[in-house]
C-alpha cells in the first residue's frame, strides 16, 4: 500500500498493482511493467529469484518487465548477479 501511495498519488506516473501467481509481488505498470522487490538485505539468491518471477511474468503476461531491487545491505554476489541478469538494484540510503 506504500509503494501504491508513492508511485499513484506522489508521482502520479503509473498504476500499482498486485500480480498473483503462485506468489504475490509487486508490478508497477504504466508503458513500461516493472516488477518491485523491498528487502533489506539483498542476495546473489534474491537476485536470481526476481529474475525467475520476471521470467515467468513475460511468459504469463506476454510482456516483458524490467526489474528491480530496493534493499539495504548488498553484498558483491548481489551486485554481480545483478549486472549479469540485467537486474536493477538501488540501495537505500538512510540519513
């Protein structure tokens, strides 16, 4: 719901949704479907895990979603993972 307030009623860029398949997720959608992970440590196996949930969505859906990765710590195998399968991560920065 707090993620939906931010990107519908902040940004006003796109629609916030919640995809169920299997599993529930994130998928903020507007031209471009982007599949949402909030973590706070942040894996080589989480990584992984978000590219096949994006996988499965594009073969669902037919669309293919950009991903990403909002999340506190990241370690190296994260960082590596994630430039190997085109995974976008972005740190969160506290105050």
């Amino acid at each position: 719901e707090a993620m939906k307030y931010v990107v519908e009623e902040i940004l006003g860029v796109a629609k916030v949704e919640r995809w169920t398949y299997r599993d529930e997720d994130v998928v903020v959608r507007d031209e471009v479907h982007i599949l949402v992970e909030v973590k706070s440590r942040v894996s080589e196996g989480d990584v992984a895990e978000l590219n096949r949930k994006a996988r499965l969505y594009e073969k669902v859906t037919g669309i293919e979603p950009k991903f990403l990765i909002i999340g506190g710590l990241m370690d190296s195998n994260a960082w590596e993972a994630a430039r190997r399968l085109n995974v976008e991560l972005r740190p969160i920065i506290s105050a």
